[in-house]
C-alpha cells in the first residue's frame, strides 16, 4: 500500500474504531432480512412491522418475524470518469470516492460481510478481507478504458449496493432494474461549487470549467442555474423515492463521517 492509501486507511480505520461501526451493522441488520415467521406483537415491536391481515383475522396484533441474512454481499458499483479529478475545496471529487468508498468497505469488512465492486468494467470478486478494498481503490485512479463494458445486471440478486457516481443525471431505469433483487443505496459526490457557484477560496485547476462558469457571473444567469440545479437534485431524489431507491448527496464541505453516520440512523428507524 503507498503512502497516500495508508494514511487513508489509518484516517479511515481510527474513525470506523468508534461509533460508526456499530450504527453501520446496526443499519445492515435493518434493511437486510428475510421474512422467517409471525409472531405475537410484543411491547417493544416496531409497528411498522405489524401483519394487519392476521391482526384482523385473530382480533390481536401479530407482527412479522424476520432473520438477518447472515451471508450479506456488499457491492460498490462505481462510476469513474475525468469529472472526478475537479476541486475548488481542498480535496478532489476522486478523494471524497476514495474515503467514501473506504469508509463504507471496510466498515463491512470489519463486520465480516463479503465485499465485491464494480469499476471500469472490471468485477473484484467478493471477499471477507480487505484485497477488494485495495484493489478498487487502485483502479478509482485509472483512467476510464475508451470501451467501458456496462454490468450484467441479471445477475446481480441479493446484494446491498452501493452505487458512487458524481452524474446528476443516472439512468434511473438501470438502478430501478438493480433494485428489483437488490437493495440499492445511490450517492451523489459533488464538489460544493458545483451546486452552488460561491467562489470563497476559489482555485479551479480546470480553465475549461472556470470558462464555462464565467457564463454565469452576473446575478440573474448565476440565479438562473443555482434554482435549475437544485430542482433537478429535488426532481432525482423525489423520483429514486417512488423507485424505493435511497438516495444520498455528499459534497466537498460535508463531514462525510456524520454525514453517514446520520444516514444510516435515519433509515435504521
């Protein structure tokens, strides 16, 4: 491991060590069952998983009873392309992925779940250790091949996935096809400007994007695209919820850690 991936890893490790590993198997055990029995309900039983049929039928209240799928497949499903390599904060949109992607892989590592991904058309086959993780995260930072060869999505059942992309606009027929036999959590990565064109400490490395944006700089065109933006965010979101898609957006001003961390609290609800 150079030494760019080991301080990652001891940045990443020293963070899972506490909370965060617990709120992140306590979240897989949530969203990842499988219907074992009906029960009677119990003081302590969420409501949500209350059986209204048997309820009704026996005049008393019966839940159902689910069992934790033990053998869990984590998929990271990544999109990689130049747009990645953009800043204006102090780190690109690539090293977001990076501890991102490290954060969510170990923390099922950790947890001995079975990782496995998916990047530049390339499959790393799952495993119970972290040469997945290593090997990802080498090829988030080659180039995208000229013929990317998409994923055989009949094939893919019962995984978690993980789908890291910084596109604003995914093929929502793609991860609506996914979700079918999988549970598929989409994650936004974006660099804060993008969203919202504020320039405190601006130091664009891509004079193509500075020139495109210059279009932008008087007060109506910049209102114009920062309303536009936001919509279309509220339009992508709005939509991966009828699909029962989650959906979460990170960006470079975020602490990715709570940002996760509240994620999944949210959802373990």
């Amino acid at each position: 491991m150079n030494k760019s991936y080991k301080s990652l890893e001891i940045f990443v490790k020293k963070k899972i060590s506490g909370d965060f590993s617990w709120i992140f198997k306590s979240f897989l055990k949530w969203v990842w069952t499988e219907f074992d029995s009906l029960r009677e309900y119990e003081f302590w039983d969420n409501v949500k998983n209350i059986d209204w049929k048997k309820t009704a039928k026996e005049n008393k209240a019966f839940v159902k009873n689910y069992e934790f799928e033990k053998d869990l497949k984590i998929l990271f499903i990544i999109e990689n392309g130049s747009s990645l390599d953009f800043w204006s904060e102090t780190k690109t949109k690539r090293e977001i992925l990076e501890e991102l992607f490290y954060t969510l892989s170990y923390s099922s590592v950790s947890n001995w779940y079975s990782v496995w991904s998916f990047i530049n058309s390339k499959f790393f086959d799952f495993k119970k250790d972290e040469s997945v993780i290593l090997n990802t995260l080498k090829e988030i930072n080659k180039e995208t091949p000229k013929e990317e060869k998409d994923i055989e999505m009949s094939l893919l059942k019962n995984n978690l996935i993980f789908y890291l992309t910084d596109n604003l606009e995914p093929d929502i027929s793609k991860l609506k096809y996914l979700n079918i036999k999988n549970e598929v959590i989409l994650i936004n990565i974006f660099d804060y400007f993008e969203n919202n064109l504020i320039q405190e400490d601006f130091d664009v490395n891509f004079n193509w994007f500075k020139n495109i944006f210059s279009l932008f700089w008087g007060k109506n065109k910049k209102d114009v695209y920062i309303n536009t933006r936001r919509k279309n965010l509220e339009s992508l979101k709005k939509n991966l919820k009828k699909k029962n898609i989650w959906y979460l957006k990170v960006d470079s001003k975020d602490s990715l850690f709570l940002k996760l961390y509240k994620f999944f609290n949210e959802y373990r609800k």
